[in-house]
C-alpha cells in the first residue's frame, strides 16, 4: 500500500517525479492540475475539484502531486507518503524558464486542452514565471511550518533538497513499505 503526495513550489519537477514513481510501482497517477483547470484556464468548482479528489485517493495505493490547500486535508490526510521537493530558487527558476520555453515554442498541450503562449508566459503578471517569483520563498516556509507542527503526523515525510538526491528517494518509498 503506497499513497504518495509529491508536493513543492511551482516549476520544482512534482509532476516528473510522481510519473516515475506510479510507473515505477504500477500503481495510478493523479496530477492535481490536471482536475483543477478546465479548458481556457477556468478554475474547477471548489466542491467538484474536492470530490474528483476524494476519488482519485479512495484507492489503496496512489500517487498525486500538486499543491492545493483546498484539499491538502484530503490529499495529506490519506497519504502514506509525503515527498516534499524543496529545492532553492535558482533551481527552479531555471526549470520554469527551459520548461515554458519548451512548451511555448514546441505548442505544447496541457489539461484540458490548455496551452501556454509567449504573451502568457513572459508578459502577464499571472505567468507561470511570476508565479514561482511571488510564491517559491512564500510556499518553503508554509510547508516547513506544516511538517515541524506536526499536523500530519502519520507521514512519512521525505525532504529531497537536490535533484541529484532523486534516486535515493525513490528506494527509500520501496523500503519504507
């Protein structure tokens, strides 16, 4: 039985890792991103994104990742496994630029249909880019403060604070179990 969160800043590799980790154990994969948007961007109902949630981690192995405080109770609550990938900013800034270079040119679909364009992604204030600016610094306090408090004290938390830590970590999920 694995349920494995995989959560972090914005652009830190969460969707990456939880891929090879589901394939790695064979059990399913639930990228929190892809439930929350619709096409054109919108937002999902609060209420339909908790339930599509509560669905997707009703089973008795799993991995999600994603950082959704609107249903961090019931992503955290029912995980086995936290796997927080808390690395510094210049790693992440680099990964946001590459990743939205790579997406804008390459005309790369997301969920639901979304795609990432050059205006969005370099000249608008609520790009992928300025996100990770406002919010990397903001986000590694608020989930050291939920770790050291304790408030879900039946994970197993794993810190990887370098990338190159990556495959200790993955056979430290299969020796925990």
């Amino acid at each position: 039985m694995r349920r494995v969160a995989v959560v972090g800043t914005s652009c830190s590799g969460k969707t990456t890792l939880a891929r090879r980790i589901a394939a790695l154990y064979g059990i399913p994969h639930t990228e929190l991103d892809a439930i929350y948007w619709g096409p054109n961007w919108k937002p999902s109902d609060i209420d339909e994104f908790r339930n599509a949630v509560e669905i997707e981690t009703a089973n008795d192995s799993w991995v999600v990742d994603g950082n959704y405080s609107k249903v961090r109770d019931i992503v955290w609550g029912r995980a086995t496994h936290l796997i927080w990938l808390n690395y510094p900013f210049a790693t992440v800034f680099c990964r946001a630029i590459v990743r939205t270079v790579r997406r804008v040119f390459g005309r790369e679909e997301l969920f639901s249909g979304n795609r990432e364009t050059l205006r969005l992604a370099f000249f608008d204030t609520d790009s992928i880019l300025w996100w990770v600016i406002r919010t990397h610094h903001r986000r590694r306090r608020g989930y050291r403060k939920l770790i050291d408090d304790g408030h879900f004290p039946h994970l197993r938390v794993i810190e990887i604070q370098k990338p190159s830590d990556m495959e200790q970590v993955i056979l430290r999920i299969c020796e925990d179990v």
